[in-house]
C-alpha cells in the first residue's frame, strides 16, 4: 500500500484524490488517508501531491514512520467502506494527529 504522511497535515491539497482509480483516499480532520486494503498500489496518487506527502510503504522516511500506523489506525472504526466519495469527510484521526500543533498555516 502507498502510504500519506506528515506534509499533508492541514494541508489537504486533496490533488491525489482525483487520481486514485479505486476511490480509496478518505478524508480526516487534519489529513487524508489511505485504505490498506483498498489501494492497489497503482502508483498514481504519488506523483501529484505537490508536497510529496505520499510513498510507497517501504519508502517512508524514517521521520514519519508513524504514519504508516495512521493510516491503518483511521480505518478501525470504518473498515473497508470501499469508496471514499460516498463516506466524505470524517473525524477518525488518530489521536497523536489530532494532537499536533498546527501546521501548513
Ligand atoms: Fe494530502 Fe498531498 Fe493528497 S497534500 S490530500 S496527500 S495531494
Ligand atoms: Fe489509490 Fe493507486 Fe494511490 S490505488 S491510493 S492512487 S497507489
């Protein structure tokens, strides 16, 4: 799975979004988030966030390995909806996002 890490935060460009051919870039709070279970590893989304906030599971920097976490974690409660359109924005956020200070501002 490819994976969204801390350059989203606040930021939400939501570029990616529109590249993703399964739909399976759901929306937080403070960022967005990929299915595990969903993305088949296309490889679209990568390119297009103008931060570079997105890499391949093995690729994430060190720095920001806890988000490969998050975005297993957001999904607990929501599973597998299959379809982030249909689900909109939601607050599953995973408590240490939610508690960083602001950022992208
Ligand atoms: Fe975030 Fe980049 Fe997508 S900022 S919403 S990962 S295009
Ligand atoms: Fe979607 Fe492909 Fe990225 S399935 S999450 S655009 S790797």
């Amino acid at each position: 799975t490819y994976i969204i890490a801390e350059p989203c935060v606040d930021l939400l460009d939501r570029a990616c979004v529109e590249e993703c051919p399964v739909d399976c870039i759901y929306e937080g709070d403070r960022m967005l988030y990929i299915q595990p279970d969903e993305c088949v590893d296309c490889g679209a989304c990568e390119p297009v966030c103008p931060v570079e906030a997105i890499f391949y599971e093995d690729d994430v920097p060190d720095e920001w390995e806890p988000y490969v976490n998050a975005n297993v974690d957001f999904f607990d409660d929501l599973g597998s909806p299959g379809g982030a359109s249909k689900v909109g924005k939601t607050s599953h956020d995973p408590a240490f996002i939610k508690g960083l200070p602001p950022m992208n501002t």
